[in-house]
C-alpha cells in the first residue's frame, strides 16, 4: 500500500477546511468514516488518496433524535447503531432492515450511514482499475462488455448502478442531507442530492469539492406511515443488491393514501419509480395491485445487452415490496 | 446430522472414535505458527510485478529507479532471473515425473516474456518492509508491446486464431505431440446403430478458484548452501524435491517447513512459484525474503479449476439401458498447461462403447491447474445432467436408470470392494426420493418451484508407497515422523491415530512430528486425497516392525530407544479399489427472481474404514458446499475486449457465506476391504465431485429446463423461464 497522512479531525467543519488545505497543495483527498470500503480501494489503487481524513475522532454525528421537524440521523451513526436503533425500528423500518442488510456485521460495526450512502460505485470495471468515467476517463466499459448488473434505469453516458441500501430508503422518507463545506453547512433535498451521470458522469452526488455529508432529517411522518426494504441478493450475506426496493406508504386501512418506491441496484441514482406511486395512490393493496404495480416499474427501462434479467426481477421485487405492507 | 453404519466390522479402540484435532488449541488460540507469522532476523519482504495485459511481448524494463529507492535491496527480472518453474508447466499436465519435466516444451519461468495472462509474472523486488516493496514496483518501468489475445478455449482452436505459442493453441501431449487426450472403448459407432434413441447436448462450465483462506507465500533463508524454504505446502517432499531440481540442488540442500497452513484446495501441490521467487530474491540479498501475495495475486497469479465445453452424445435402448456414449470435450488452460484438463465421469457408467476426446487448450486467462478432485465436478455434472436428462425423456427414475447402468465389476477388472448399490439405496431413503423428486419436472404450480435431484460416483482409493518411522522410549511414550502438513482434513490427527491403534496405546502417548523434510520422511503428499491410505500403511507397517522389536528385545531402558522405518509398496492384486457416494439434493427454485435455495442436502459416503468421523463427515460437507458454489456462483468472467478478469475474489465470485449452506446430512456405509489401513479409503475429494451435478439436476427437476452451463445464475434461469 502507497504512503499517504492520516489526518484526525475534530469537528465536521474542521474536516472540510483540512480538505481545503490539502487540495490547495494539489493533494487528492479522502474522507473517512468506517473506512472499511475506502481502505480496500487505496490499497487497490482506485482511490489514489495522498491525505486520509479521518471522522472517528469527530464527536458528533453519532446521534439518533427527534426534535420539532423530524428525526435527525448523525453521518456517523454506524449501520449496526441504525439498525438496532429502537426509534428507527418503529417508526422507519425500511431504513433499519436496509441496513442490516449491508455487507457483515464486522462492516455494519463500522461503516457509517455517511459512507454507506457516499460509497463509490462497485462495478467491476471501475474497481478493477479501467479509466472509465468514474475513475474520471471518457468511457463506460460495461456498454460493449458484461453489462448484466448494470443499470437498466437512467444509464447514460456511465451505466453504474448506485450500491447503497440505506440511501434508497432515505429518499424514499424524503430525508433532508446535512452538508459541512469549507464555507459552512448547506441542506440538501433527497432528490438533489443524487445526480445522474448525464448531470455529472464521475460523481454520484452533489456533494462539492471539500464538502461531506454529515446528516440526515427525516421529516416527521404521518402516523400511518408504513414502510419496508425488499433485497434480492446473490447470496444471503456480503454483497450488495442485485435490486432492493425501498416502499414508504401512508396507509388508511388497507388504503394506500400516498406511496414512495425507490430502487436500488438498477439505475445510477437511487431510482424512484414515480409511475408506481402514482399507481399506488388511493389502492387497496391486493395481490393484483401489486403485481400491476411490478409491471408499471419497468415500464421505462431500458436494458442493456446481458441484464434484460434485471427487468422481471424489478418487477417481482416490487410486487413482493408492496404487498408486504397490506394491512393485516 | 450424520450417521455412520459400521456392521460387521469389529470396534476398534482409537480409531471410529469423534477425535478432536491434536493441534486444535494451538489453532483456536492463535499459538498456530503459519508462514506469515514467521519471524526471522534481518528478514525482508518481497512483491512480484505482474503483467497488465493478457498477452504482450516485453520490449525492455527499467529497474534503476526502483533499486535507487531507499529500501530496497534487490530487484530481479525475467531478464536476470530466468528459473523454471517446473511443475507449473509440465508436457500433458503430468505430475511428479522428472522426464516428463524435462522433455517439457512450453515451460513456465518464474518471470515470463512475453507475458501470456493478466497477472503473469515480470520482475520481483525485495525491500526493508512491504510498502517499500510495493512503491518500488510502480517505479520500475516496463515497455510493453501488446499481442492479439484468446480467451475461450473453442475460438483459440479456430483458424487465424491469436496464438499462444507459435505451434498452436492445441496443448501438447506427454509425449510433446500436438493431438487431442483420447479414450476409446469398445465400438461407439456400434453402439449407436444399437439405440432406439440418440440424446445430444452441449454443457459449460466456468473457471472456479481454490479461494483457500490462506494466499501464497514463502519465506525462504538461505545459510550457505542450503536453502530453508517455509511454505504452506500440500507436500513438503514433493515441494522439496521440486524446489532442488529447478534451483540445480540435491535435495538434502532443501529443507521445506509447513508447521501451520490456512488450505490449499489443491492449489499448493509441489513447489510454488512464490518458493522459487523468495529463494531467488533471498540468494542475491544474503537475507530471508518474506514473499506474500494479495488475494488478488493468488486469485489470478496462479491457478484454478479449468472451465469445459462438453458435447455428449448417448445412444439409449428405450428399456433404458445405454448403448453409446461419445463426448467432445475442450478445456481451457490458459497458457500453461498445469494439469490434464481432464473432463472424468463417463468412465463411471458401465457402457461398454465409450469415446471420449478432449482437447486442452491455451488461452490467455489465468492458468488451470489443480483443485480438489481436478477432473471430475466439471466431468460428473455434465455427464450426470446428460444422463437425468435422458432418463426424465425415457420416462425413467434417475436412481433405476443409474442402477441399470452404472459401471460394476467384471470378471475382467474386480474391485477391492463394490457399495455402490448401497450407497445409492441408502441415500435415496434417508432423503425420501420418492417423495421428493417431481415425476414430471417443473410441475410445480406458482412462481416458487420445488425438485430434486441426484448424482453418483466412484473415485480412486488406490494404495502406493509412503514412509514412517515411529519410535519408543523406556517410559513408553512414543513418536511418529511423517512428513505430512494439514491442509484442513486433519492428517496429523489421522496418523496419530492409525499408530495409536497399530500400536495398542491411546493417543496421548503418540507425539505426532510432522511438516519438516529434515525431520520427517517421505510422504506422498496432502494431494490425490492419499496421505490417509498411503502414509496410513506406512505408519501401520512401521507400528508392526516396533511391536515385532520390543516383543524380541523388550522395551528400551534408560537413554535407549526402538525405532522402526517403512516404506511399504502395496498393491491391491489388480483389483480396482474406489470409494463411492450419492448425492441427492432439494432446491427450492423463486422463478419469478431466478434464485435458487437449497432446502435438503443428503450425502451417502463409502470411505472404506471411517478414521476420525468428525473430520470425515467435515470433509464430505466441505466438499459439497464448495460444489454447490461451482454449481450456482462461482466463475471469472473476463471483459471480451481488454482481456482483464472483471470478478476475481471472494465478494466478486459470491462464494457460499455460512447463511448459505444448508444442513447436509452425511452418512458412511463403513467397510474394511483389506486393503487400506484398518481399511480405509478416500474422502477428502470426494463429496466435491457429486455437488454440481446434483444441484444443477434439482434446479432441472425443479423449472423443467434443463441448465447446460455452470453456474445457474438467476439470468440463466429467468431467460430459460421466459
């Protein structure tokens, strides 16, 4: 592994200026929560870090709490923390199933919400060290080669899928990111915190140079919320979404009077399905419902040469996510 | 859950008794000494560069700037190293032979030129500590001219193909002649007139990796003319022998040390390129080298399992039993050949008309090489599938079918013994086939569809010749030398055992000396699944010459000893001596999502004389679970335009994690045969060969299409649910 500094932050703000510094001096710079996934890629020279900053010595971020607008979520709250998290288990259960369906729980133990939601991409190729767009290259490799776990939604110019469980959930709660940057905090909505590479091809979010996530607010919820997280996995541990739906519905009855779907595993960007909240809006949820619904979710896609697989198992995964949470 | 079923043979003291492992505080508390634990004074650490490119001819390499780093102390090249590694390149993929070695064509040297695989080796560097080593790779520069590349095995035989050698992709035999391995029996031709029906079909399968826990290494130190090499090998002779004759050595000059080992999986048979790397590298610094390989490393700078295209045709008379059996196999080699590319499994049918042509081919993706049982759980599931296939049009139960025509003894050729009637029987009971199997596949209504399926083999259990020495003092306690290491089945254990029992003593009274060529004889070495049976007979033969010793002098009094040494030469009278199993297995198939889950797993074992049945029964289910990978994760798949493997590793192979794996409930039917030490056959191979072939044919029994590849990802299942 090549050398690089360690640097111990204090404070959020601290980090960010530290960053400013660094790159100023023409480093390339890392944050660094858990570490678990930023460690491995140093080491395999897809992260080319000369300064590390480290946020397990920043005190704060670690808390789960409510107060007047919401449920506030500190960056650093580890995934185990969030999914035992008794207050997040009651009221925003696809959160905590999303994340304790991350990795293992030597992973969970230390990897971050922050950096489960910010992880790079695991396409194979941009791990594997090809100069694509997100290694800052002018290409996507998967489009003339093994494309099968790419994206069928919002691909273009890089067909990445984005492999976070827990951001998906968190945009279908409408969470509100906390952002620290050199020149202060910034609060970002849900859905202009991800961006689509034909917005920005290298990066998967609005996150600025210097600039890292914090936080999250779930806005308060309506006493009849529901909600759940549906993972289809390779195998049962260890690995990430082959495609997970994140489902939040506001039920009466057995009424959906509002519904959020948000996809992971399939499109670059935690991928709402606005047809199918659309759809869902007013329902019973039945069987049938949920099958349509399956069948309204891919009504947009577009696969590619190997991952056309992807577009049954969307709406199985779908189906099987909505009908989970008839009342009852 | 397990049993085991031991009529008729009479109860032995030591042996048939659960024991646990003699080293197993030592492991569970971290005492363990592996290589990487090992310490030595003034000790360095070496890296290996490797080749970016799958195929490329290298037009010059710069080392100044990596030898000027401060810490390094040498770097050597394909230009200034040239070494052969000989068993990693051996004419028809033969094992253990000098002639064979030396009449060898395409040689493999520890640094190549050209480079032929992503992940050929160039130069090597030893430094001060492991981050130096590594910084001074990037620094040394090399100038590459790409070559055309070839990465599956039936393209790289077409015309105008990227060739890997200049003779042609087509490996050469033993004999250096450029021609297809060949088996034929009977008359195949005839037997097809003879059918009522002719089936066809073509199976694949993948590249699997040994993704034993423990990457390479060696640590090697040379004092004056000898070289102390510490590895983890499957065979310290053989690694010891090997290593001497690639270094121009005699083999006293070797001394090989493997105390602790984290598995091999075949994958550490004989030397290792890493040896001949740290020797080299230690030779020209005057110091120990510590050369360690990432997981990325051992994954794709080595050797795997070889991925197969197989195309059967069976002839079949319509009472079921088949006439002819012909297949047309191709291995994938990569560019070295390391092993056979056998494709095994048909032999295991008693059809008396047999063909069977496989062409082992160079590509330029990784190397094939050994893994545990090399030839067969590629061979078994396409021959098994093929055959349930046949029996399901035939509208016969694949058990009967299999019955009626798996391969018996002959007045011709007997064997020790034959089970294989009883093994199948008893595992068709203890997992209710009956019950379990659908009659008409895919018959499941709804989306989640269940089936069974089944596979059944015969592996050698040969005997042959191994060394021990055993020793006694006057307070009676006892040593045995054997130059085994433990690669996961426990043989340290297992010798202790055979000489507690030959001996008439317990356990505790036998300290086990193993894992040191300068301590401990011959043995064969932890590969073919025969340390058990040959190392056995020779620590059974050596306990027997001490009895007959201390029966005629009586025990030895004070400072003296009694040692006794064998090295037995066996036979079993030119019978066929195997062991035998059937696998049947229930899956549980969500078409809707193309996965499939594995509800029962039953495994029926014969392994003649049961030693230790708690390592026994581990090694069954090992195997099998490391077979259900092959049949439904594992592979590396390459990017077709770059030629770079995309999903070396652990996360990117999806390897079984412990919420995988199912319960499987093993199951021995004991036998002692006379031949093998209190009878005892092969186990550790075994339960591997069954595992993808019984899986694939539960998915088949479950969807009702058959799958033709391995591995049965959900896009294969929910293209051919479609």
């Amino acid at each position: 592994m090549r050398s690089l500094t360690n640097l111990n932050v204090a404070s959020f703000e601290e980090a960010a200026s530290a960053a400013q510094q660094a790159r100023q001096l023409g480093q390339s710079v890392a944050f660094s929560g858990g570490g678990t996934d930023l460690l491995q890629q140093i080491k395999d020279g897809t992260d080319n870090a000369d300064v590390v900053i480290n946020l397990r010595s920043v005190p704060d971020g670690r808390a789960i709490e409510t107060n007047g607008n919401g449920v506030s979520i500190g960056g650093l709250v580890t995934l185990t923390e969030l999914s035992e998290d008794p207050l997040v288990n009651a009221s925003m259960s696809a959160i905590a199933q999303a994340a304790v369906s991350v990795g293992t729980p030597q992973i969970r133990n230390v990897g971050t919400l922050a950096g489960n939601v910010t992880q790079r991409p695991w396409c194979w190729y941009y791990r594997n060290g090809f100069n694509c767009f997100k290694a800052g290259g002018e290409e996507c490799f998967s489009l003339d080669g093994e494309n099968g776990q790419h994206a069928i939604f919002g691909g273009g110019p890089s067909f990445i899928v984005h492999p976070s469980d827990v951001a998906p959930a968190l945009v279908a709660f409408d969470a509100i990111f906390q952002v620290t940057g050199p020149n202060g905090d910034r609060e970002v909505s849900a859905e202009d915190f991800f961006v689509l590479p034909i917005t920005d091809p290298v990066r998967e979010n609005s996150l600025r140079e210097n600039e890292l996530l914090t936080g999250v607010v779930i806005p308060n919820l309506s006493a009849n919320t529901v909600s759940t997280y549906y993972k289809v996995m390779d195998r049962e541990a260890w690995t990430h979404a082959e495609i997970g739906v994140a489902t939040v519905i506001q039920r009466d009855g057995n009424v959906a009077q509002s519904a959020k779907v948000v996809l992971t595993g399939v499109a670059p960007i935690p991928w709402r399905v606005q047809a199918v909240e659309d759809f869902l809006a007013g329902k019973q949820i039945s069987a049938a419902v949920a099958r349509e619904a399956g069948e309204i979710g891919i009504r947009d896609a577009q696969p590619l040469t190997k991952n056309a697989h992807k577009l049954p198992m969307t709406s199985a995964a779908i189906e099987t996510a909505v009908l989970s949470l008839a009342a009852g | 859950m397990s049993e085991f079923t031991r009529e008729g043979l009479a109860p032995l003291s030591t042996i048939g008794n659960d024991t646990p492992r003699i080293d197993a505080i030592e492991r569970v508390t971290g005492q363990a000494k592996y290589t990487r634990d090992w310490k030595l004074p003034g000790m360095l650490f070496g890296k290996v560069l490797r080749s970016p490119y799958p195929h490329a001819r290298l037009v010059s390499i710069d080392t100044s700037e990596a030898e000027a780093l401060p810490g390094v102390r040498s770097v050597i090249t394909y230009e200034n190293a040239q070494v052969v590694w000989g068993a990693g390149s051996v004419n028809g993929g033969r094992q253990y032979n000098d002639p064979t070695k030396e009449a060898t064509i395409h040689r493999r040297y520890i640094f190549n030129n050209p480079v032929r695989f992503v992940g050929d080796s160039i130069a090597a560097v030893a430094a001060t500590d492991r981050n130096i080593a590594e910084e001074a790779l990037a620094l040394i520069k090399v100038e590459y001219e790409e070559l055309p590349f070839v990465l599956d095995p039936e393209e790289a035989l077409e015309d105008g193909a990227p060739l890997v050698y200049e003779e042609g992709n087509l490996c050469p035999d033993f004999r250096g002649e450029f021609a297809p391995m060949i088996s034929d029996i009977g008359d195949v031709e005839a037997g097809f007139a003879e059918a009522d029906q002719i089936f066809e079909e073509r199976y694949e399968t993948g590249f699997i990796h040994n993704a034993q826990m423990e990457p390479r290494c060696s640590l090697a130190h040379w004092q004056g003319d000898k070289l102390a090499l510490y590895t983890p090998s499957q065979g310290i002779s053989n690694c010891r022998h090997d290593t001497a004759r690639d270094l121009g050595l005699e083999d006293h000059q070797v001394q090989v040390i493997t105390k602790y080992m984290g598995g091999g999986f075949g994958n550490k048979n004989q030397n290792q390129d890493a040896d001949l790397v740290a020797a080299t590298l230690s030779r020209r610094v005057g110091a120990p080298v510590m050369l360690e390989y990432s997981r990325r490393e051992d994954w794709l700078g080595v050797h795997g399992r070889w991925p197969t295209v197989q195309n059967y045709k069976i002839g079949v008379k319509d009472d079921g039993e088949v006439t002819a059996i012909q297949m047309h196999g191709y291995s994938g080699m990569g560019p070295y050949r390391k092993n056979s590319g056998g494709i095994s499994g048909m032999d295991a049918y008693g059809c008396p008309n047999r063909y069977r042509e496989i062409s082992p081919v160079y590509t330029n993706r990784t190397t094939s090489g050994n893994f545990r049982a090399p030839s067969e759980p590629h061979g078994f599931y396409g021959i098994e599938n093929m055959m349930d296939e046949v029996a399901y049009q035939i509208g016969l139960d694949p058990v009967e079918f299999t019955l009626k025509n798996m391969r018996r003894p002959t007045e011709e050729q007997q064997f020790t013994n034959y089970t294989l009637d009883e093994v199948i029987t008893t595992g068709a009971e203890r997992f209710n086939w009956q019950a379990r199997r659908k009659v008409i596949p895919g018959s499941d209504d709804g989306p989640i569809k269940r089936g069974a399926g089944f596979s059944f083999m015969m592996f050698r259990a040969g005997v042959g010749t191994s060394s021990a020495i055993v020793r006694v003092n006057a307070n009676e306690q006892y040593t045995l030398y054997v130059g085994v290491t433990d690669i996961g089945p426990g043989a340290k254990t297992t010798m202790g055992m055979i000489a507690a029992e030959a001996l008439g003593t317990s356990l505790s009274n036998v300290e086990v000396v193993w894992g040191d060529t300068d301590r401990c004889p011959y043995s064969v070495g932890e590969s073919g699944s025969r340390t058990t049976i040959m190392t056995g007979l020779a620590v059974v033969e050596a306990a027997e010459d001490l009895k007959r010793q201390i029966t005629d002098n009586g025990m030895p009094t004070g400072g003296d000893v009694l040692i006794a040494s064998a090295t037995p030469s066996p036979t079993t009278d030119g019978k066929t001596r195997q062991c035998f199993g059937s696998h049947f297995v229930e899956v549980e198939v969500d078409t809707r999502i193309g996965s499939t889950r594995i509800l029962k797993y039953t495994a029926s074992h014969e392994s003649g004389r049961i030693i230790n049945p708690s390592t026994a029964r581990d090694q069954i289910r090992g195997a099998t679970i490391q077979g259900i990978g092959q049949a439904i994760h594992e592979d590396l798949l390459y990017d077709p335009k770059s030629g770079q493997p995309l999903t070396p590793g652990y996360y990117r192979a999806r390897h079984l994690t412990h919420k995988d794996i199912p319960d499987i409930d093993v199951h021995f039917i004991e036998t002692d045969d006379g031949y093998g030490p209190f009878g005892a056959k092969t186990a550790g191979e075994s339960g591997i060969i069954l595992a993808p072939a019984a899986v694939a044919n539960a998915v088949a029994n479950a969807i009702g299409h058959r799958m033709t590849s391995l591995p049965i990802t959900r896009d294969k299942i929910l293209g051919a649910m479609a």
